[in-house]
C-alpha cells in the first residue's frame, strides 16, 4: 500500500493523520498499562500474544509493504493497476479464485488488500478476493479434510468461492448505479473503484535505485505504509489476546449447539468476533458436530470467523469508509449464513 501515493496531502491532512495514528498507538498502550496495573499475569500474556502474532504475519506485512514501495519509486504502481482492468465478469472470478487458493489469513490479506485499493483496483474483484481469500487455502484444505471430513472441506472451498462471487457482484451492481465512490479512507491513497479513477501510465524507471529521489521515495513510502499498518494490528492483536483470555470457549459452544435456523444463525453471529484462528477452530467445530452441533452451522462459524474476526475488522475499518465497512460486515454475515444454509441442506 501507498498511503498517499500519488498525491501530496495538505497541512491539515497531514496533522489528522498523525493524531490518528497516535490515537491508536495510544489505545494498545493505554489497555497494556491498565492490564499491567491490574492484571500483570495478563499484561504480560497480551504482550507475548502481539508479538507472536505480529511475527506470524510479517513476512505478508513485509512483502506488500516492499511491493508498494517499490511500485511507488518506480511508478509501476500505474501498471499494475492498469492489469486490474478488463471485463468485471472476469475479474471478479478471478478475484474469488485466488483467494480461495492464496494462502492468506484474515490479517495477513489486508496489506495486499490495501494494496491494490491504494493503486486503484476497482473495488468489485477486490472485495471478491477480500472475503474468500481469509476461508480456505491450500494447508486449511488438508486440515479440514483430516478433522472434518473431506466433503466438509470442499464444502468450505466452494463457500469461499461463493461468498467471493457474491461480494464481487454485490460491490459491482452498487458501483454502476453510482454507490460507493472513494471507498478509502481520507489519505490513504488515491485509488479506488472502477477503472476511471486509474491514473495514466507514465514511464516506468525499474532501475529506480540509480536514482537519488526515486530511492528516497522508496523509503518515505514504506515508512508510512508500514507505520500505517503496523499500528492498526498491534491494536486488534491486543483486542484478540483479551477475548482469548476473558471469553470462555464453552460460551461460544454453547451458543452454536443444536439443529435448526437459530443455531445456524447463532453460529454466523458467534463467528464474527470469533477469538480462534482457521487452524484452532476446526477440532472445536468436529467435537460439537460430534455432539450434535448441525454441520451448517459448524459451515457458518468456520466462514463468518474467518472473515469478521476482530483483528481483520478493526483492520478493514482503517482502511475504508463506514459505507464500505457496513457492506463488508453485511456480505460477511449473510454470505457465511447462505453458506451454512446450503451445506446444511446437502449434508443433511
């Protein structure tokens, strides 16, 4: 990502964003310091949990931030975009596809994710990727073939592909009646939905190190954009180590117990601030199946934790709009409970 690529931002701009990056670094301290003051067992699990976390997404974190910088200094952040273009049928296949098959958590997609918006990707094949990349990928497969059953396992392949489908369709019917125009935040770069806010190609300078302003450029740009992201999941890795430790697992199995469309429902809604990961998640999932839990429901937490966890939300809100945020929530809920519904019915 390019925070502020291809713009210059205004004084007053530049103030907001650094009293908002503030504002967050603030929060993760100010909960550290209250935990050290009244639970320093826990304090000091939150910490150890942020900085596992943070070492587990890293090498993702690294990588795009590179790619972004490099594309910024060379100015092939244009290209890329522009190989973004084409049918919107096509791209949002495509965009469902790779991230089924892409090996992307629900925190480690979203440098990628502000990635691409930030080079101006139309926002349509993006979100397709965005909700199907966090439910399945190649060693997820294996897993949920070896706990669960490789039906269930194919069943969740197709649910990330589907929710994909209906998120890029979704976004894509909104975008050509005129909705959701500049679906990043203030600052956060310059891209957007569609292909009429791509900037025009200029030459690109891959030798852009042989040049004293383009390497400077390079650095300003991964400094922000690391800066930027670093910030916001250090604040939901903390968030996420406090339902680990305050939220009892036999709560939330207790919610999704049962037969029927109330635990189908219950199991969407327990998903959204779900405190496992994909990988912790599935023997849970087998043990309440085995005791009776419905295998759509057990579909419906797998998927609607994978993609509204709190770590992925509160990053997703740092990077667009309230409008775009309620209609990534919106997708996420109703695309995990159809999916539920229909396992549900051909398992059942």
């Amino acid at each position: 990502m390019s925070v502020g690529a291809g713009t210059t931002p205004s004084p007053a701009l530049r103030l907001s964003a650094g009293l908002r990056r503030q504002a967050v670094w603030a929060a993760s301290a100010a909960i550290v310091g209250a935990l050290a003051l009244l639970d320093p067992a826990q304090a000091r699990e939150t910490v150890g949990f942020v900085l596992r976390a943070v070492a587990g997404v890293a090498p993702f974190l690294i990588l795009s931030v590179a790619v972004a910088a490099w594309a910024g200094a060379t100015g092939a952040d244009n290209l890329i975009a522009r190989a973004f273009t084409g049918r919107p049928a096509a791209m949002i296949l495509a965009g469902a596809l790779a991230g089924a098959l892409s090996p992307f958590c629900s925190c480690g997609v979203i440098p990628l994710i502000a990635a691409l918006l930030a080079i101006g990707v139309p926002l349509a094949p993006v979100m397709a990727f965005w909700l199907a990349s966090p439910v399945m990928d190649p060693t997820m497969f294996l897993l949920t073939a070896g706990i669960l059953g490789t039906g269930f396992a194919i069943g969740k392949t197709l649910a990330a592909i589907g929710l994909g489908l209906l998120g890029g369709i979704a976004v894509h019917l909104i975008v050509r009646a005129g909705g959701l125009a500049d679906p990043l935040r203030a600052g956060i770069g310059n891209g957007g939905c569609g292909g009429s806010r791509i900037r025009a190609p200029k030459p690109v300078v891959w030798r852009f190190w042989a040049d004293p302003a383009r390497r400077a450029k390079f650095g300003a740009e991964a400094g922000k954009t690391g800066l930027f992201l670093a910030q916001w999941l250090v604040l939901a890795f903390v968030l996420e180590s406090l339902m680990v430790a305050w939220v009892p697992a036999d709560t939330v199995a207790g919610l999704v117990g049962g037969t029927g469309l109330w635990p189908l429902a219950a199991a969407t809604l327990v998903g959204v601030p779900a405190y496992l990961n994909g990988y912790a998640a599935l023997p849970l999932v087998g043990g309440l199946i085995g005791q009776g839990m419905a295998p759509g429901a057990g579909m419906a937490f797998l998927v609607a934790g994978g993609v509204t966890s709190v770590p992925a939300a509160v990053a997703v809100w740092a990077l667009v709009r309230p409008r775009v945020f309620a209609l990534y929530l919106a997708l996420s809920l109703g695309g995990a409970f159809l999916a539920g519904l229909a396992y549900g019915t051909v398992a059942g």
